[in-house]
C-alpha cells in the first residue's frame, strides 16, 4: 500500500496525525479544517503537499477538492475522515430538548461529513484497485454516559458512522478497499475543552478511563489511525481507544 493520504481536519487528532505520518513519508492533503491551521501545518511539515481548507458538509466544494488532492498527490491510498464535532453550540441535548435544527446541524456535522468523504474515497478506490478509509466515532455511540454527556444527536451521528463502517466495508470487500473507524472517548483537544475544565466531568473522567485518567492525548488516538492504515488485514473493524471507557461497567 502507497502513502498518498487525504486527512479531513487540521486541530487535535488530525494535526497528531500529520506528525506522525510525516516522520513516517506520508504525503498528505488536508481537507477542511481551518484555513490559518491547515496553512500552519503546511509550513511546519514538508509532507504536506496541500490543502482545501473548505466546508466538508457543502458536497461540491467536497467533489471538487477531492479532485484537486489525487492532482496533487498523483493519486490516493488513504481517506482519514476526522471532521466533526460537538453539536452543543446548536442545541444538542436530550431528545426531548433538540430542535430539528439542532438535530440536523449535529448530523451534518458529523455524519454528512463522514458520508461525503467515504462516497469520493469509494469511487476513486473503486477505479484504481482499492484503498483504505478510516473514519471517526465515539465511544459514547455504544458506550453512553447520560449523567454527564447527555448529546443525543451526537451519539446518533457516531452510531451511523459505525454502521457505515460495517456496510461499506462488506460492500466494497471485493474492491480491496478497507473500511474501519477509530472511536476515541475524551481527548485532549479543543472540543473537550469543556469536560477538562468542569471538575465533576473531570472526577468522573479519571474513574472511567484509568488508563488516561486525565484525558487522552490526540498522539496516543492518531497512533490508532497509523495502525489501521498500515494493517491490510484490517476491515470493518471499530477500534475503540478510550482509556478503559467502554469496558468499565461499574462507574
């Protein structure tokens, strides 16, 4: 497998991510983000080639900077979807709180998003002998905390994802592409910036995950995208970093 990588983000896990592929010979396109990231990692890192830093819920700006990173790279290997995020600024809650607005922010944020990267990572690896997509859940989408972390549209979203993961992956079996997810719990990144500074989602944090009592940091969760990448006996498979999250019943 090449090493011609598209990477959706530019923060948190998508910038640990850069890292660590660069040190490896990655050549990366970063899609959406933040224009002054995207550029910023572009300076910092030799490997990465370009960037797109558009709306990945808006389809055609999608389309079209799909078109410009095989450009650019002479080809693809490696789809990472990273994009998402909290949908609380929108009105994510419980159910009986969500607005429809709110509802379909938080999807299109997350699973629109993953859903357009995933469709132009299909149809290039379907013409060019396969490849490998890794999209990003939760561990909240199987493992829900409803005291603390009561965003339904969110965990909805990453539920979606999983199944994507397992669809695509028994569909596209034949075309040698892969199709697995990274699903992280809390880390360290500026979307959990909240649950780092509140004391009681801090208390609980380091009785739920022991094993990153403090939060995960974005390298140890980027690391987990790497292996995947890497590991072509590996599809429709969601790995779930989380500190000791999802097995620990009793918190």
């Amino acid at each position: 497998m090449g090493k011609k990588t598209l990477i959706t983000g530019s923060r948190g896990i998508a910038a640990a991510l850069v890292a660590q592929l660069s040190l490896k010979g990655y050549s990366i396109y970063l899609l959406g983000g933040e224009e002054q990231d995207c550029k910023s990692l572009k300076s910092q890192f030799s490997q990465v080639v370009g960037y797109s830093a558009v709306d990945i819920r808006d389809e055609a700006l999608v389309v079209s900077a799909f078109a410009i990173a095989v450009k650019v790279l002479d080809g693809l290997d490696h789809v990472v979807s990273i994009v998402g995020g909290s949908g609380r600024s929108f009105g994510d809650g419980a159910i009986e709180e969500i607005s429809k607005s709110a509802w379909e922010q938080t999807l299109d944020l997350n699973l629109t998003t993953a859903f357009l990267t995933a469709r132009e990572g299909v149809k290039y690896f379907k013409a060019n002998k396969g490849g490998s997509i890794i999209l990003t859940s939760s561990v909240l989408a199987t493992s829900p905390s409803p005291e603390f972390f009561r965003t339904h549209a969110y965990a909805v979203a990453k539920g979606g994802i999983n199944t994507l993961v397992k669809t695509l992956s028994a569909a596209y079996l034949a075309d040698s592409i892969r199709v697995n997810a990274v699903a992280p719990s809390l880390v360290a990144t500026p979307m959990a910036a909240r649950a780092a500074q509140n004391v009681e989602i801090a208390g609980f944090t380091k009785k739920k995950q022991p094993l990153a009592p403090k939060q995960l940091s974005a390298e140890q969760v980027a690391a987990a995208y790497v292996y995947l990448m890497e590991s072509q006996g590996i599809t429709g498979q969601i790995l779930e970093i989380d500190g000791g999250w999802s097995v620990n019943s009793g918190v």
